[in-house]
C-alpha cells in the first residue's frame, strides 16, 4: 500500500500586516502621551483635539483613526496610567494579607507617585479620573473596602460611596502634592490616617 505523505504548509507572517499594526501602536502612544502633555500643562483653558494633534505632530484625521473624541481618548489615557500604576505596586501590596493594610499601602504608593511625578498627577486630577468606574485600582480597592467591612476593620453603610469617597479623597491628594509642597510625607501621613478615620477603621 502506498504511503501518503503530507505536506505541511507553514505560513508566515505578512510582514507588511505586522509593520502596519505596530505603527498603529506607536501612533496611538504618541497620541495618549501627547494628551497627557496637553491635560497637564493647560492650565489656562480647556484643551482641544487641535492641541493634541499639534502637540502629537499628526492630523486631525489620524486622530479619529483611534479615538472618537477627546473624552475617549482621556479615558484611554487615565485607564492605561492607573492600571500601570496598580500593576507596578502589585508585588508590594501582594504581600499584605490585611485589607487596612493594603487600603493604607496602596493610597499612600499612588500619593508618592504624584509627588515625585507632577505631569502625572497633574493629568489624573484634570482628567476626572475619580469617576471612571474601569480603573483597576477601583476594583482592588472595593474589594479591600469589601473584605475589611467583613471582616469588622472598616465601618461604613454602603460600599459604593465609600469607594467613591475614597477615590475622590486620592485624586484630590494626588493633585495637591502634584503641585508641590514642603512637607509631603506629614500630608502623605495625615492623608492616610484620615482615609482610615473616615472608613471606620479601628486598628
């Protein structure tokens, strides 16, 4: 009997389709990092598509090849800096069982960000962040806020307004030490101790 062999067809990667989508990547780097110059230095009005694409150094058109508006692209930027953010703390914050602890370590890590890093916390205050219910750090923090009321650590009514109180607390911390001031780890400290005073907390 006759033996068939098969022929195996290996197929290669269209050079071209890979070298298109990285530029597609790069495009909308230089698009989200443009953003986050414009959001954090115009302090004096409210910035436009048009500054984005003069700051990025590509056309309008380009723009909607990657973000239906400003506010997409805002939200785009604030998700990709948070998550990096949580992602980067993650094997400190890992290593604390208790959710007081890791509620205390986690706000008081993205404050020092803010203050060693002003473009950034001056982008996550006028940015609106407090508000987007998408962000990684939003999800730990609820279920920190969750296990400690559990758990008789934190004493609070509902979960929903404590995680939006604290988020609030955090942006607004993230501003002010983003701005600078002589002090920053008493404000770093106070802000932490009144973060647990306000949830309740009794360790």
């Amino acid at each position: 009997m006759a033996r068939t062999e098969k022929t195996v067809v290996v197929e290669r990667p269209n050079h071209r389709v890979e070298v298109a989508a990285k530029k597609r990547l790069q495009t909308r780097a230089r698009l989200l990092e443009a953003t986050m110059k414009v959001f954090a230095s115009a302090h004096a009005h409210t910035p436009v598509i048009e500054d984005v694409v003069r700051e990025a150094g590509v056309s309008r058109g380009t723009f909607y090849l990657h973000f239906l508006s400003l506010d997409e692209a805002v939200d785009a930027l604030a998700s990709t800096l948070s998550d990096q953010m949580t992602t980067d703390i993650l094997p400190v914050y890992d290593l604390l069982k208790e959710p007081w602890q890791r509620f205390s370590v986690g706000f008081r890590l993205f404050l020092k960000r803010a203050a060693a890093d002003p473009t950034w916390a001056s982008f996550v205050t006028r940015s609106n962040a407090a508000s987007n219910h998408k962000l990684l750090v939003r999800d730990y923090m609820q279920e920190d806020l969750r296990r400690g009321c559990a758990a008789a650590q934190f004493a609070f009514g509902r979960l929903e307004v404590a995680v939006d109180f604290m988020m609030g607390a955090s942006v607004a911390g993230i501003g002010a030490l983003g701005l600078g001031m002589k002090d920053p780890e008493a404000y770093m400290d106070e802000s932490v101790r009144m973060g647990l005073v306000g949830l309740g907390c009794n360790s």
